[in-house]
C-alpha cells in the first residue's frame, strides 16, 4: 500500500512546496514575525503529515506562545541544538516551534525547497570564509535578543541517527556572550517501532532519493525530545555548554557521547 500512496505524496508535496512559495512571496511581506510564524508551523505540520510521518513530542514542555510563534518577546530567545538526521528535520522541529536555523549555503541553492527556507528567514553561513562565524554570531546574537528561536545542528552535517558526532561550539559563541539559554534537542526516527534510517539524508544521497526512502517507510514516526534548557551562566565557555548539550542529547537518545570533546578546536 505504501508504493502505491508513494506517488500521491509525492504530488501533494510539490503541490505544498508551490504553495508555500506563493505564501513567502506574495503573503508574508505583509505579516509581521508573529504571523509568518504561525504560518510557517502550520505548514510544516502539513509536510510533514505529506510524507506520511507521525511527529511526537515529548520531555520538557514548551510554553504556549513559544510553541505558536518561537518568539518570547521582552526576552532573550533561545538557542536550540540538535542533532542532525535528515533534510526534514528542519521542518519537523518548525512544525514545533517556528524558528530560524543556521544552514549551510549550499541549501539556498536546493531547487524549490532552497527558495522556500530562504525565504522563510534562514540564516546561511559561507564555510570557508574568513570572518563567517564572527558575522553569523553577530547575527545569531541579534535575533536572539528580538527573543527569537535559532537552531543550530552542531554536527555540522547528518548521521543515519545511530551515532552522535563531535559538536561544533562556534556558533554558541553569541549565546554565552549575552547569556540566553541553550535547548537542547534529540532528534529521533523509526518505523514500526524500531531505530529507522530511512529518512536519513547522508553522504552522496541525492534529495530525491531522500525523499522517495522517506515516502515509502512504514509508519515512519519523528520523535523529537525537548531537554531542558542549560543556563549558560553555569558554564565557564562555549565548549563546556556544548559538551552539555551533546551529553544530554546522547542520553536521550541512547546513544554513548563516544568523544566528549567538541569538534571547533
């Protein structure tokens, strides 16, 4: 049954990648933040029902207005850490809280889904640029003192979800510098059941291909865990908040922190 449902998911999520860029394009210049939150949440609720996921959420519970909107106005924001599985990570933890992530460059040039997120407020960062992370913290650090919701994958790419790589604390530079909590979130996928790689976006693995693994899984289910949030002032620096962090992710996933020590030198 599910090769058969394969190809209709596969229209309707085109048909909702479309609608979404006639959203970003012709509806949000006229919405302030709060709305085009809202609005992206409940698409990514949609997506992800398109490709016939179930999202679960469980651990710390997330206050109300956060959920909606993933703004605390009046407030220092939140910087969020997960760990990184697939492309539709992004639109699972969106479909939690709105938010903007750091992403790579690259992903600005995916067809129709790199428009979408550019679109949508994503935060790209040139690797291999001088002074990239010094003008992304500078960034980072503004839009959480607008009491946003940034995401960050400190992996600095994904994993088939059976292991946790060394985190990059770069980017946690503009959080401990003005004090904002750090989020941690543990990221999970199966089917049936049982520990799934089917979504999995790794290695050479084209975006299609990725999508048509994710299409045809079996009762493919997206846990995300909230942990709670690390006060960073009872951390000396960045690399202790990300050893936090990734040892609080690694517990919820069952995974053992194998090397503790991040990976930003």
């Amino acid at each position: 049954m599910r090769f058969l449902l394969a190809p209709l998911r596969a229209a309707l999520f085109v048909l909702h990648v479309f609608a979404g860029l006639a959203i970003v394009l012709l509806v949000f210049p006229f919405l302030g933040l709060p709305g085009r939150n809202r609005v992206n949440r409940a698409w990514s609720r949609v997506l992800v029902a398109i490709c016939g996921a179930r999202l679960v959420v469980d651990g710390a519970p997330v206050a109300p207005h956060i959920r909606a909107t993933g703004l605390e106005p009046w407030s220092l924001g939140r910087l969020a850490l997960a760990n990184h599985v697939s492309w539709i990570d992004v639109f699972a933890i969106n479909a939690v809280t709105p938010c903007r992530f750091v992403a790579k460059a690259e992903i600005g040039r995916w067809p129709l889904l790199g428009a979408l997120v550019t679109r949508s407020g994503t935060l790209y960062i040139e690797r291999g640029r001088r002074h990239a992370v010094a003008s992304m913290n500078h960034r980072v650090r503004e839009h959480l003192k607008a009491g946003e919701t940034i995401v960050v994958f400190p992996e600095g790419t994904t994993t088939d979800g059976s292991l946790l790589l060394p985190f990059h604390s770069n980017l946690l530079a503009s959080a401990v510098e003005i004090g904002a909590p750090v989020w941690p979130l543990a990221i999970r996928y199966t089917e049936r059941g049982m520990p799934s790689a089917a979504a999995a976006f790794i290695g050479d693995m084209g975006l299609l291909t990725s999508l048509a693994r994710t299409l045809v899984a079996r009762d493919l289910v997206i846990r995300i865990t909230v942990l709670p949030a690390i006060e960073v002032t009872h951390h000396e620096n960045r690399h202790s908040v990300a050893r936090a962090a990734r040892a609080a992710i690694a517990g919820a996933l069952g995974l053992a922190a194998a090397d503790p020590d991040d990976a930003s030198g």
